[in-house]
C-alpha cells in the first residue's frame, strides 16, 4: 500500500528546482517540446541507477568509500561545467524546429542521464528517503522499494514533462528577442555553474 504521505513527499521533492529541472527547461526554451522530452526521459533514466544502488545497499559503500564519492562527485562538478560552457558557446541561437534529428535527439538524453547519474548525493538521498515508507507489514521490503521507486519515476517524468512544455509555451514569445534569449541561456550558464560549485563543496 502506497502511503499518502510518499505521494505528497514525493512530489514536492520532484517539484522542487535541480540541475535536471534547470536542464529540462533550459531545453524546452532553447529546442522546443520535443527535446524537452527526451531532456526529461534522460533525467529520469538517470535516476534509475541511484534508486537501484540504493534498493541493493550499494550506496551505502558509496557513501562508505570517500574515494568513490569523491571522483564521481568532481566527475559531475567537471560536466555540469561542461553544460554551463557549452551554453554559454550557445547562447543567442534558438533552434525554431521542434523535431530534432534522432542524434541530436540522443544527444539531449544522454546529456540529460549524466546530469543525474554523476550526481552521488542522489544515491545517498535515496538511501535515507526511499526506506522511510517502507510499512512494517510489508511481505517483501525490496519489492515494496521497487514500487515505490517505479513510482517516483514516474512522477518525475510527468513533471519534468509539465516543465518542459510550459517552457516550450514560453519559448514562443521569446523567439522574437534574440537579446532576450540570450540572456537567458547565460543565465542558466550561470546557474549551473553556481550547482557546480555546489556540488564541489558540499560536506558529505
């Protein structure tokens, strides 16, 4: 039995703003709906293997080994610096078609499944999140993280979804202020840096 109370948590932790939803909606202004889309499928992929990790126990060594945690969190420092130039490089050009060639396609969901999968504080927030809706009476506690986690997925594909297309809703006044676009993309340049920097220095 799902509780109400995972439901609520759940969907204001998926609400609130991340580097995916920052990556989602930087996406769905810039490329339109549909990249928004595969940005959304990809961050959402990128969450699978941190809920899986800690299903298994395997973010427990994560959070274990200081040398493990810490390589793949300067991985993810390096690559959300790599968003954040890459933007940057980008800003000012705003793509009109909404169907994107199938590698640029790809290439948007792979972007997106990194922002999440080198992100190791995910694993540990699973690790501490996932288990506390788990019911005493529960016949089978993996199976019960397993529905639970399904369930998270899918709700942060639906509101990553939302968010791309309102951004997408957006992208349409915006196109006609190149100068205004621009700003915008270095501004989330800007902000992803600024996540880096977060990710660099958070304690564990």
């Amino acid at each position: 039995m799902v509780s109400f109370e995972f439901l609520v948590t759940s969907l204001v932790v998926v609400l609130l703003p991340g580097t995916g939803v920052l990556f989602t909606v930087s996406t769905g202004l810039t490329m339109g709906k549909r990249a928004s889309i595969f940005a959304a499928l990809g961050c959402t992929a990128g969450i699978i293997p941190h809920l899986v990790a800690s299903i298994f126990g395997l973010a427990a060594i994560l959070h274990a080994s200081s040398v493990a945690f810490e390589v793949l969190r300067y991985i993810g420092v390096a690559y959300l610096a790599y968003l954040a130039w890459a933007m940057w490089k980008e800003s000012g050009v705003i793509a009109l078609d909404n169907a994107p060639k199938a590698t640029g396609a790809s290439k948007i969901f792979v972007r997106a499944f990194l922002i999440n999968i080198l992100n190791p504080k995910l694993s540990i927030f699973f690790l501490a999140f996932i288990p506390q809706f788990v019911p005493p009476e529960a016949s089978s506690a993996v199976l019960t993280m397993l529905l639970l986690s399904a369930i998270f997925m899918g709700m942060t594909l639906a509101v990553f979804i939302v968010y791309g297309l309102f951004s997408d809703f957006v992208r349409s006044y915006l196109s006609a202020s190149p100068t205004l676009v621009q700003w915008i993309q270095r501004s989330f340049s800007g902000v992803f840096v600024a996540m880096g920097a977060k990710l660099a220095m958070v304690e564990r």
